[in-house]
C-alpha cells in the first residue's frame, strides 16, 4: 500500500517520464581506510579517479575504466600532513591535485593523468623571481582558462583600500608565468569578499557591504583582464542581509546568475526568509528586473529547489537550519563552507571554487549511511520562468513513519542542457531508491525513479556527468566503495 501512496505523491507532485535505464557497478568494490575523505574525477581521458584522503597517510587513487573495471590502485608518494588544503582542478586530459600548507608554508602541484602517470609541476610556484605574488601564506584560487591552469593570488593593500589580484599562467613544463596584476576597491572595515572566479579572460568578483545606517549592498564587479576596463552592478537591498550570495555563469551564454538568500537581522519584524535573483547579460546589465522570492520556506519547508527552465546554470538549493545561536534561523545555500574570504596576514584564502570542491567525509565510528532522516520536514520544489516568477510549486510534507522524498544528500548537475536534480526517495520496508526531476518545456516537472540497488548507501554529492551519455555516482556498501554508472536513453 506504501508503495501505491508513494506514487500517487508523484503524479501529483510532477509527470512522470519513462526512460530506458541502465546501471552498471564497477568490480570491485575498494576498502575505506577508517578515516578520510573522497573525491571523484570522472572522464580522464576515458578514467574515473576514486581518491582517497587521510591525514598521515600518502593519498591513494583508484583508477577506474570506461567500464568501471579497477585498473590499478596506486599511493602518491607524499604523506598528507594533518592541516592541509586539497583543490582539485579537471582539464581535458589530466587534473591538477593542489595541497597546500601554511605552517610550514608549501604549495605543491601533481599533474596526474587518465593512466595514472603523476609528474610534480610544484615549480611553477618556487620561481625566486615571482616573490611578489608566490609568497603567498593563503591557498591559490585554481582555474580552467581553455584547458590550461590559471592562478590567482589576492593580497589586501589596507593603505589604499584595495585589492590586488595576480593572475597566474604558468607554463607546466619551463614554470615561466605570464602574470597580470588588477587592482579593485575593497574596506576590509565595512565590507566582505563574497567571491572571486576567472572566467573567459575576466575577473568576476562579488562583495556586500553595509553602511552606517545598516543597509546592505551587494555589488557584482567584472574586470578585463586585457584591457583597463571595469564593469559593476550594485543591488541595494535595505535592512535585509545578503546570506551565502553566489554567481553562477549559463554554459550556453556569457549570462551570469546573481543569487542570495534574503533575511531581515535578528529583531526585526518583516517577511521570513526568501531569494534574491538577477540575470544579467555580458555586460552587467539586467536581462530582466531583479526578483525577490518571498518566504521560500514556508509550509515547514526544510530545503527548497528552485529552477529556471530556459537557463542552463543548473537548480539552486537553500537549507533552513533551525539554531540556537544569536539568529533565530541559519540558512545555508549549495556552496561549500565558508561562503566568504578570510584574511590570513595580508592575503585572501578559502573563497568558493570553481574546482572539484564537493567531498565524502566519513570516520570508523560513524554511520556510513549518507541520507537525512527527518520526517517532519517538507522539501518544496520550485520551477521559474524566464521573469523568475513561479511557473510551479510543489510541496512534500513527508509526514507519517517515512519520508517520500529525503531533503538531503543531492546532487544537481547538467544532461543535454537540461538542469537534473537526484534525490533520495523511500520506498516501503525501509527500502531507499533515487529519482530525478528537470523541468519540461511546459514549465512543469518531470521525474525518473531510478531502480538502483536499495542496500547501497548513494554519495549524491559526488555525481559527475559523463557529456551527455552518463553520469556517475559513488556508493559505499559497509565498509566498502565503489561506483554507479546511470545511463538514460528517452
């Protein structure tokens, strides 16, 4: 009976799609060491690369085939130290692993290859004649600029009340580096460094500040990297404060996505939390008004998705995180943590990235299951038009003994254009599948339960689109870990 209740839920909720499915589970599965974290690198050059993380231990890398065969298992030859910065890079074929620590100060750079071959490409960072910018005590900011590497270095000049920005391109086997130096307005008094990313040969970089009256600005600046020219959009938002703001650029156009979470400071009475969203054309200027969402969570509403069918900058996700902190309500967009730049000495570190940045983070006493159970919490999913005003609403109240839909893990990714958001459903006796949703042309949603096997817990935030054929998805069964490749053919 669950299971007819289940499906009655998402008829109601979306239409439901019928594709020819395919699963595929590599052989075999890998041990996880009792503690660490992992991260994929899908599609090296016709690999996938399950790596593994511990402190005082040499990373190891489990390389993967086309047909989720093992090829090999093999340990770099470096100890990761105990306080350590990881950044992965993917370009066409071959990743950038970057570890970087501050005491003592060491910025070391792996090129590594489909097959596995490793090469240390660490002098493009130890040249003496660079000590303006690879003095550096922060972690890089790592960039794909057509294929190649790109590095980015911010150092606060607090005389002058700006910004420098050294842009990096090395040459990977001579270490020469072209480098240019750009100079934007920041007060480390009034203001925070939201983000920063290298894009298309500009310097993206969005920062709110707050006057002495308490409103809130939000400013999105554009700098050519080739020519003295600057670009900015402010959006002014009054006593309501930017929370975790983001950009977020469409694969098909120079548009840029400018969202935030919206919420008045402790005390003050006015609507609940909602989102702030712009589009805006190469040239800063608002393809259509700025739009405010009002009260996103409302309904008992955990965890909203929201999605723009015509725009291909994929779902947004916000988290309303109940707390017992100065704030009544935390909320938390999809970025990784924390969603702002700290000072260390003179320089910039931990912005959000472009690179690989999602992780499974497990220990030896933990659960290994990777899904949120909370069935009094509601997760609505949202589809936008192209003014951003609501085309459909929906609302799961997952009420009762089990959840219909779990709010989280997630994985949002991009399939022929078309934004795809993976979720965790359940089943009846105690049984867990998945199911996809993405946005038709009639601005309704469509879904796709996916029949996969339900002992397996599913590493949703680790799913990486294979072009536009497959998708792949870690999974952990015990103490084991292995790989899930989904095809889908319509």
């Amino acid at each position: 009976m669950k299971n007819y209740r289940l499906l009655l839920v998402f008829m109601i909720l979306s239409s439901t799609s019928i594709f020819a499915q395919k699963f595929q589970y590599s052989k075999p599965l890998v041990r996880l060491p009792s503690s660490g974290e992992v991260r994929l690198v899908a599609d090296v050059g016709g690999f996938h690369h399950l790596i593994h993380f511990s402190e005082n231990n040499k990373p190891a890398i489990h390389i993967y085939n086309s047909e989720l065969q093992l090829v090999e298992s093999l340990a770099l030859n470096f100890m990761l130290p105990k306080k350590c910065d990881i950044r992965l890079l993917q370009l066409k074929d071959y990743y950038i692993l970057y570890t970087h620590t501050q005491k003592p100060n060491i910025h070391q750079f792996l090129k590594i290859t489909g097959d596995g071959a490793v090469t240390n490409i660490s002098h493009i960072s130890n040249n003496p004649a660079d000590s303006l910018w690879n003095r550096n005590t922060a972690t890089f900011q790592i960039f794909d600029a057509d294929n190649n590497l790109v590095l980015t270095s911010l150092t606060y000049l607090k005389e002058i009340k700006k910004i420098r920005t050294a842009i990096i391109r090395p040459n990977l086997d001579s270490g020469a580096s072209v480098i240019t130096y750009l100079l934007f307005p920041f007060s480390a008094e009034n203001e925070e460094l939201k983000e920063v990313t290298f894009r298309n040969n500009y310097l993206h970089v969005l920062k709110n500040s707050k006057d002495e009256n308490g409103n809130n600005t939000l400013t999105l600046l554009k700098l050519d990297t080739k020519e003295d020219k600057h670009l900015y959009r402010h959006f002014d938002s009054g006593k309501y404060i930017y929370l975790n703001p983001a950009i977020r650029f469409n694969s098909m156009n120079p548009n840029i996505l400018v969202y935030s979470m919206l919420r008045l400071p402790y005390g003050y009475k006015g609507s609940a939390p909602g989102m702030f969203v712009a589009s805006l054309d190469s040239v800063l200027t608002e393809i259509y008004p700025a739009k405010s969402i009002p009260e996103i969570f409302r309904g008992n509403t955990l965890s909203t998705f929201l999605v723009e069918k015509t725009k291909t900058s994929g779902w947004l996700t916000f988290t309303n995180f109940p707390t017992r902190s100065d704030y009544k309500v935390q909320i938390q967009s999809d970025l990784p943590t924390p969603a702002y730049a700290q000072l260390t000495g003179d320089y910039f570190s931990y912005f959000p990235s472009s690179s690989i940045t999602n992780s499974y983070v497990y220990y030896d006493n933990s659960s290994t299951s990777s899904f949120t159970n909370n069935s009094s919490s509601a997760i609505r999913l949202t589809v936008l038009n192209s003014k951003f005003e609501k085309a459909k609403d929906s609302l799961v109240k997952n009420k009762g003994s089990f959840n219909q839909l779990h709010p989280s893990p997630h994985a949002q990714f991009l399939l022929k254009n078309t934004p795809c958001l993976l979720l965790v459903q359940e089943l009846a006796a105690n049984k867990k599948g998945l199911i996809m949703f993405y946005p038709n042309e009639k601005d309704k949603l469509e879904s796709v339960s996916l029949n996969v096997y339900h002992p397996y817990n599913y590493l949703l935030p680790l799913t990486q689109p294979v072009g536009d054929k497959y998708f792949i998805v870690p999974y952990t069964d015990k103490k084991e870990i292995g790989l899930l490749k989904v095809t889908l053919n319509n």
